[in-house]
C-alpha cells in the first residue's frame, strides 16, 4: 500500500528507458525550487493497493523493453519505504526492473529492506555544504550522506542528480567539494546536471504558497558548462537534463 499523488505513464526521465512512474504524497524537505510543490504534504493522495500498481506496471511492460521498468519518485518514497519494499519485491518477481528517486533523507532499517529490492537509485543531492543545503532545503544533509555511503557499502546502482540554481548551489568550490566526496565510487553511474527553471511556479500560486526562488533567473549556458566541466573531472559520465 502507498499513498500516491499521481502516474505517469511513459516516463522519460526518471531511469532508464520508458518508465511507469509512481509520484507518492509527501516529502520531509522544503527544497526552494521544489517544482511539485503539491506533493509536499502528507495530507491528500490516494492509498493504492500494490496489486493495482503491479497490474498497471505488467500491461505497460511491452513499453519497457530491456532498460524501462517502475520508478518510485515523490514527493519523497522513502518516507513510505515498507510500501515501497512490498512493490518492489512484488515486480521483481515478474522481472520488472525497479528504481527510486529520493532525497536519502530517511535511514533506517524499512529502507535497508527496501534497498534489496532497488535496481537503480537517483540521489538528489542537493548541496554538499550543510549549511547551504540547510538553506536550500530547510533540513541537515547529515542523513542524505550517511544514507549515499550505504549505496556504496552494498554496491547498489546510483545516479546521482544535482539542480544547478544561480547563488546557491552553483558555486565552483562546492561543486569541486561535492565531486571530491563522490569521487571513485564504482557504484555511482553518472551525475546528472539539472538546470534551475520555473516551471512549477504556477503550482505556488495556486496553493497560495510563497515561491522564495522569486527573481533568480536560470542558468547560462556558460553556466552550465562551467558545472559540467568541473564534475567530469570526478565522474564518469556527466549529462545535462
């Protein structure tokens, strides 16, 4: 059982190949760009039962080909890891391959449980720094951490995404920071750069929430290049989403 607030079918961004994507209600952040700013709270969503969203994952499977599968985003999914851990322990015994975008904002033993049976995880990090990602996000990133040094102790498939957003995380030290901590871990895949953007402002508006991001324009491409040139020194493979 998990507490949805919405699917997407096709998905195209969040792993690889064509994916079912499962957003859940609820985050335990306050990120200042947050695009889904509806899926913050836990008020709202539907509880669905894992056998509809396995029957749903097995009619689209013709979709997924060899590299699609089921992604679990949010909101954030780890805050409902024993729901997750039902789901995708139920796909993986239709060979349906799983992954899970998430802040690692949560570390205990329902998402050590939930991890055996993640093929891929997105990591958000958001700022290296704690203290300009408490700015960021309103929340430490000590757990964030601890949880992205677990991946690496049980070897567990990881990209991580990284939002570039001009005068907060966009500052050549901690990108250089950030690469260093990440550096020469075999299980990390890829970093992906995801430039800052607006899109997501109408939803604050509506929800008669304050968009503090106000102002910030988004990246230029020297920007974003000056970003990708720097994390290529440390990753294997840089892409910009």
């Amino acid at each position: 059982m998990l507490n949805v607030h919405s699917i997407e079918s096709m998905g195209t961004y969040d792993g690889p190949g064509i994916r079912l994507v499962v957003f859940v209600q609820g985050c335990g952040f306050r990120c200042l760009y947050c695009a889904n700013p509806d899926t913050i709270s836990h008020k709202g969503g539907k509880q669905t039962e894992t056998s509809e969203l396995v029957k749903l994952a097995d009619s689209q499977r013709p979709f997924f080909g060899k590299l699609g599968g089921v992604t679990v985003s949010g909101g954030e999914p780890i805050l409902q890891a024993k729901g997750v851990s039902e789901l995708f322990q139920a796909l993986k015994k239709e060979d349906i391959n799983t992954c899970i975008d998430t802040n690692g904002n949560a570390f205990n033993d329902d998402v050590k449980e939930m991890l055996e049976h993640t093929d891929l995880v997105l990591l958000d990090i958001k700022h290296i720094d704690p203290v300009k990602h408490k700015v960021l996000t309103e929340r430490e990133n000590a757990t964030p951490l601890k949880f992205a040094d677990y991946l690496q102790e049980k070897n567990i498939r990881t990209c991580l995404r990284y939002v570039l957003v001009p005068g907060y995380s966009d500052q050549e030290e901690s990108l250089h920071d950030l690469g260093k901590h990440f550096a020469n871990r075999e299980h990390v895949e890829r970093i992906e750069i995801q430039p800052y953007h607006q899109l997501g402002v109408h939803k604050y508006e509506h929800l008669d929430m304050e968009y503090k991001l106000e102002g910030v324009p988004e990246n230029s491409p020297e920007q974003i290049e000056k970003a990708k040139t720097i994390f290529e020194q440390y990753f294997k493979e840089v892409i910009v989403n």
